[in-house]
C-alpha cells in the first residue's frame, strides 16, 4: 500500500513490532538495507512502514525517484511472497529533512503501535535483529527504567557480562534501535534551541552526557534544526533511563562516508577507520530478564570507545593530524577591522 499522508491501522502479528524506515535519497544503501530487513527471520510477521523524503532540488528529487522506485518493487514482492506481513510507503510531496520526516514518522507510528523498531536507509541488520528486538521490548515492556533498545553496540563486553549476552549503559546508540510509546511519548521533545535543550541541566549532568568531555555530543545543539538523537539521548538522562545493548552488534552501518549528518570522505579509509565498524554477528542472542543497572566496567569501556568519535587514525592519519595541528598552532590570528 502507497500513502502520501498517514500510515495505514494494518497490524502486524501480534506482539510483533512494526518497523519503520526511513529513506531519502540513496538508492544503492536503500536496497541492501531492504534486502537484509527481508532476511530476517521475523520479516513475514513484521508491518512495515517506509517513510520516504522529498528532493530539495531537479537532482535530489530525481534520485528520489530512484529510491521509490525500489520501495515498489518490494511492495510488489511482498504483495506477491508476503515476505513482510504488509508494507506501507509514505512518499512525502516535499522535503522534510531527516528529523521532521524521523520525528513525524515516528509519532504517526506509535499512533498504531505500543512500540517501535527505527531503521534508516543505511542500516544493514542481521538475520536475528528483529528477534532480538521484539525480545527485549516484550520483555522490559513494564519496566520503565529500560527507555531504548539497541541492535547496535559499540563495544562487545561478552567477557565482562558473563551468560546474558547483553548490557545496560545510559548511552543512546540511533542505529536500528526500538522503544515504547509511553517511553517516546513522555518524555521525547525536539528542542528547538541550545538554552531549551539544556534548561535545568547541571554541570555535572553535561559531563555525563559528554562522557567526561571525551564524547563532545553536545555541540549538535548548535545545529539547525537539532538532531533527533541528541534530543531523545538528553530526553533518557532526565528521566535516569537506561537503554539495552547486545554484546555483539546484530547491526552495520553502510553509510559512514554520506548521509545527511556525515561528509564524503573519498579518501577515509586511508586515514582512518571506526572502531565499532563490524559484520553484523549473525547468531541469535537470547533476552531473559535481568535488573536494569549500571555497570562501572561497562560504561569504562564505553567512554574508551566514544573516544575521539571511535576513530581510529592509520600512520598516514596520525601524520596528517600532527601537521594540521601544528599549523593551526602555529598560524596568526585573523584580524577584523
């Protein structure tokens, strides 16, 4: 089903989440990201609503187009193999942007839905992504300490967590995630300001979120409009919440050289290479409950990692670093008149 407006009330199996993707104009990334959803395990009982942006100009809108054309052809594959339980496609007249085309997306969803699993055009999920979801969002459904599930992680603490094979951080990870409709419902806001974003916040409170200065997150504040994953990252410390992460990645990003937050990079891999930058594991991680908490091992690891973004500079990248920084120490200060 095609819709310019609202998604459609078609449920999927119950207890099962609905996914909702979003995509603007990155055909290739769209069709790996659609292909590897279609693989899982869980695909046929799983509603599908894809959230499709408009162009900004002749150029963008003509990839657009290209992008859309994909998303009828696997409607048309599900009409026919029911490899989703139903898919909606909402193609929007105009462009939106990443966080009103994410936000609005996510509201009319949850309109339909008690939960949520959130996947765009550059997430390249495992065959047991969606288990693993749907497992942890039943399972920590009433446990309102628990406000993010993850399918991406940024370190694998297997060894520090034992048998669970997942763990807790108050850290928000954005790529392929879920939630609950109360959770987003109460505490989410877009923040349309720095000053608004940051109300009420106490020195101490922006050093977490920054994870003692090394993770400077914060800076995204001064974008406009405001990244939605900086307001629902400020949105869980307010409310002491904590997310939920596998101890292996079920999850790739394909999409660190483009996107609408990222550069092209041409030349990246020359200098550089992010550390969390892993094959999705392809097993299955079992979800059974366990207390919510903090773990001081865990969230040493994470500031570890969240160091310097996760990059990792070759010989060649610490080189150049070395020279740019010591240009830029040793260059005069500009002037004004």
């Amino acid at each position: 089903m095609s819709s310019a407006s609202a998604p459609s009330s078609k449920n999927g199996c119950s207890g099962v989440s609905p996914v909702a993707l979003f995509v603007f104009n990155r055909a290739d990334n769209t069709r790996r990201t659609l292909r590897a959803l279609l693989a899982n395990t869980l695909a046929p009982q799983t509603a599908l609503y894809v959230f499709s942006d408009g162009g900004r100009d002749e150029v963008t809108w003509q990839q657009v187009r290209q992008v859309r054309a994909i998303l009828h052809e696997v409607e048309a594959e599900v009409s026919r193999a029911r490899t989703l339980y139903n898919m909606t496609i909402v193609e929007r007249s105009t462009n939106y942007y990443l966080e009103r085309n994410v936000i609005e997306g996510i509201h009319q969803v949850l309109e339909q839905h008690d939960t949520i699993i959130v996947l765009e055009d550059d997430i390249v999920t495992s065959p047991h992504f969606l288990q693993f979801m749907n497992d942890a969002l039943r399972l920590y459904r009433d446990d309102k300490r628990v406000m993010h599930v993850s399918g991406f992680t940024r370190i694998e603490p297997v060894a520090a967590i034992g048998s669970n094979r997942f763990y807790f951080s108050p850290f928000m990870a954005g790529w392929g995630w879920g939630t609950w409709r109360d959770r987003w419902q109460q505490h989410f806001r877009h923040y349309a300001s720095r000053a608004e974003a940051l109300e009420g916040l106490t020195p101490d409170d922006l050093q977490a979120l920054e994870y003692d200065g090394v993770f400077p997150c914060l800076k995204h504040l001064d974008r406009q409009p405001i990244p939605w994953d900086i307001c629902w990252s400020i949105a869980i410390h307010r409310a002491h919440g904590l997310c939920l992460y596998p101890a292996k990645t079920l999850v790739r990003n394909i999409g660190l050289d483009s996107g609408t937050h990222y550069g092209k990079w041409p030349l990246s891999r020359l200098i550089q290479r992010f550390e969390y930058d892993r094959e999705p594991y392809e097993g299955t991680i079992a979800v059974t409950y366990t207390e919510p908490h903090i773990d001081p091992a865990i969230e040493a690891a994470m500031k570890a990692a969240l160091t310097d973004w996760g990059i990792r500079y070759t010989w060649l990248g610490r080189l150049l670093r070395a020279v740019k920084q010591k240009y830029q120490s040793t260059a005069p200060a500009s002037s004004h008149s």
